[in-house]
C-alpha cells in the first residue's frame, strides 16, 4: 500500500504565519541584542558594551528631520518628545551614568542649560544602556534640570543612528538635526553652537 506524501496546504501557510509572527513579535528584542552585540565588537567588550568617546568632535552629516523621539520625563513626570519643543532650537543629547566622559561633562551641560532659560532653548537628554536608578541619581547629582528620557529598547538610538556616548545632535527650530558632535563638549564651545543658531 502506497503511502502519500502530500502535505496540508493549509495547515503549511498556518505554519508559515505563525513563524511570521513570532518573529515580528520578537524584531524589538531581536533588535535590541544585535545593537549591544555590535557595542561589545566596537568596544572589544568594555563595561557598557558601548563605544565612548573620550575626546571631543565633531561629525559631518546630511541634514534630515530628527527621528521620533517619546518618553515620560524622568526630571518632571510629564511626556516628551518631538511636538514638545517644536519651534525650538534642541540639543539632543544621548547618554550614560556610568560612561566617565558624561559624567565629566554633567555640571557643565545643566549650567548652560540654566543660562538659556530664557531663550528659546530645548536641552532633552536620552539616557540608553542604563538603568533607571542610576539615571535619576545622575540627574539629581547633578541638578539636572532640563527633560530628561530613558530609552530603554534602544528603538530611539537606533532611529538617530546612535554609536556611542556621549553624542549630541543639535535641531533647528523646524525639527531638523543640523550638527552632530560626539565626546565631552565644553561649555564655550556649546554656547557658541547654541548661539549661533539662535542667531541664523
């Protein structure tokens, strides 16, 4: 007696949609893992698993509109992201607690942050490969007073194209990512960014 060797379309194409989305359903994680996976190759396995920069610079970049960007602000309990400093100039700066040249520059970013209080001014940091505690001892240590937000899937340090920290993009009022600079920056040289800008 022959055995047959057909298959179940049906149950096949079933087969083939739930593998569908399974994956779809894992692509953040899956996501998340391939970015730290490519930190630790950039770092040669560093504590963070991230690259830091230890030395200021700056990066040439085509001007785009800024990524999406949206969380609950650590400093002020309230939501953040784009819509909420439309029409500002906007120092987006990606971060850690436990990267040193951050931390080398924490004093200095709050402090000119205040300076521009009356201008307007956005500073929104986003903290990525951190944990919650560490990031609001930073920000009270510190006195922190502008928006701060936790990226805790990586989705947004992706989106900006994000390869280590610290890194600072810089919007115009129109929500267009203008400069880009990576390491510690000091207070002079983010004053003349910030004022030229304003100026332009």
């Amino acid at each position: 007696m022959a055995l047959s060797t057909q298959t179940n379309p049906s149950a096949s194409g079933w087969t083939r949609r739930r593998l569908a989305l399974f994956l779809l359903s894992m692509s953040p994680f899956i996501l998340l893992i391939g970015l730290l996976a490519w930190g630790q190759l950039r770092t040669g396995g560093q504590p963070g698993g991230v690259l830091e920069y230890t030395e200021s610079g700056e990066e040439a970049i085509k001007t785009k509109p800024a990524p999406a960007f949206s969380g609950v602000d650590v400093v002020h309990s309230s939501l953040m992201n784009n819509a909420a400093v439309s029409g500002k100039i906007v120092m987006v700066d990606f971060w850690s607690s436990w990267c040193t040249a951050c931390l080398a520059e924490a004093a200095d970013l709050a402090s000119v942050y205040r300076e521009y209080a009356d201008l307007p001014v956005e500073f929104v940091g986003i903290a990525i490969w951190d944990e919650s505690g560490d990031v609001k001892r930073y920000i009270d240590r510190f006195s922190i007073s502008y928006p701060n937000i936790i990226d805790d899937s990586g989705k947004t340090a992706v989106r900006f194209g994000v390869s280590g920290v610290p890194e600072k993009f810089f919007l115009d009022a129109n929500g267009i990512i203008v400069r880009k600079l990576t390491g510690p920056v000091s207070p002079e040289r983010l004053r003349e960014i910030l004022d030229s800008m304003l100026a332009s």
